[in-house]
C-alpha cells in the first residue's frame, strides 16, 4: 500500500499545459493529473496533444489521470438526449487521449447542476450516461473515476451518490474529493457508502464555506481524520493536489502543498514515491 503525491495541471485555466508541467517537475511531483480547460489543454487539437507527450517523455513526469471537460451543455445528466450524447462524446475523446498519453484514469462529474425539483430525473440520466461510458471505457481499458459533487449539486449526497453507483453496477469505480465532501460534513457518509470502490482521491482544503482549493493545512480539513480513514481502506493510489492558481511561482506553490499534505496525513501514512 502506497500513496502518491501528485498534482493537477488545471490550477490555472488560463496558463498553457506546457510551462506548468515543467513547474510541477521542478517541484518534484512524480504524476499529473491533465486538466482540460479550453485555454489550459484542447484534447481535441492534434498540436496540443503532441506537446504534451512531448513535454512528458522531457520531464518524466507520468500522466496518471484526465479530468474530463464538464460544465454547461457537457453534463451527463442534462434532459436533452443531444446534449448528453455531446457530453458522452466529449468524455470518451478524453480517455483516447489519454490512452494515448500512457494514462489510465478519467475522471468525470456526475453533474454540475444544483438540485431542484428534476433532482430524480437528472440523477436517471446520469445514471444511464455512466452506464455507456463505463462499457466504453472498459472495452479502452481506461479505469472511469465518478469524482463525489459538490454537496449542493445533483448526486452531491452520498445517498444519492451510492444509488447512482449502484446503478452503475460493480464495476463502477471513485474519485473522492476532500474538499466537496467535507464542505457538506459528509467525508464519514461517502466513505462508508462508496469505500472499496475508491481509486483516486483529489486533495484540496477549504475554509468550510466554498470549494477554496488550498493547500492542506491552509484551511479547516481535519488531515489526520483523512489520512486514518484511507488508512482503514487499505488505499493505494495516487492524492492529486486539485488547486487553486497561486500568486507565487507554481513550483514552488505545489511543492509547499505536497510536503504540507504528506506531513498531515499522519505519521504512518504510506506516502512514497511513484512506483
């Protein structure tokens, strides 16, 4: 059992994918996880694609997880068939990529719309939206991690969470955010709902109001508390530092944030190095 810190490239959505691999490899971060904002990295331009291979194979830096594009009409749950088609579409175009790049893990927002009376019927179409994507994936080989929402959105209770993957079925697989499920006081609940099926934990802390994206340590998370449940769940994988742009140099922000989160996590936290 082994712990990998690693860190997104996305912190800045406006920053090319280039200079920040290079930031985060002079920080020591063994792994990344691909943001894919549109002003960040295209999965879809060839040109983009190639640079970052590039750029990988310069810096030895493993690309271990895509985050799929999601907001506005890329929403699995969203009513309209054609927009859920386009949001299938633009998910199974990322896990190409990242095949492609040498990575294994996508992971995907359930939703990103808050919950209001069409709760039932957009946790259905996201249900059924996960369901294809899951057999895409599987027939790629691609491991699809389905990221715990925010608790105000569709699927952001752990109820709601643990019958959308039910539905899902036994291969359906997580991706459990610190700061989305503390926010809602509910890090205990999804752990107890989704636990073994964990493969990918996003850290990022928080002041207890919004999604801050701090650095752990910088907010209110209870570290230690995240650490033993991990601990308890026998989680081998990779943390990936999901953060905020910082005013200082990007390096040495998440340098910082790496050292700080391995220190909180407890003594005998298995933090080592990529394998």
């Amino acid at each position: 059992m082994t712990w990998r810190i690693g860190a997104s490239t996305g912190c800045c959505t406006d920053t090319p994918i280039e200079p920040v691999l290079d930031a985060l490899a002079s920080a020591g971060m063994p792994g990344v996880e691909i943001g894919t904002p549109p002003r960040h990295f295209d999965p879809w331009r060839r040109d983009h694609v190639d640079a970052v291979r590039a750029r990988l194979a310069a810096t030895g830096v493993v690309p271990v997880s895509m985050h799929a594009p999601f907001g506005g009409l890329l929403d699995l749950s969203d009513p309209n068939s054609h927009h859920r088609a386009a949001a299938i579409g633009a998910i199974l175009n990322v896990a190409l990529v990242l095949r492609e790049l040498g990575g294994r893990i996508v992971v995907v927002h359930p939703s990103d719309v808050p919950r209001g009376p069409d709760a039932a019927s957009r946790l259905s179409h996201s249900a059924d939206s996960l369901q294809r994507l899951q057999d895409a994936c599987d027939a790629m080989n691609i491991t699809l991690a389905i990221e715990t929402p925010l608790p105000h959105l569709v699927g952001g209770a752990p109820d709601e969470f643990a019958w959308l993957l039910d539905r899902v079925g036994d291969r359906a697989r997580v991706c459990i955010d610190t700061g989305h499920t503390t926010l809602g006081r509910q890090w205990n609940a999804f752990i107890a709902a989704v636990g073994p099926r964990i493969v990918h934990v996003h850290a990022t802390d928080h002041f207890g109001q919004y999604d801050d994206h701090l650095p752990p340590g910088d907010g209110t998370i209870d570290w230690l508390a995240i650490g033993a449940s991990l601990r308890a769940l026998r989680y081998d994988g990779w943390l990936m530092l999901e953060l905020r742009c910082p005013d200082e140099p990007i390096g040495t922000f998440f340098r910082r944030a790496a050292d700080a989160l391995a220190s909180r996590l407890g003594a005998d936290s298995p933090v080592g190095q990529a394998t």
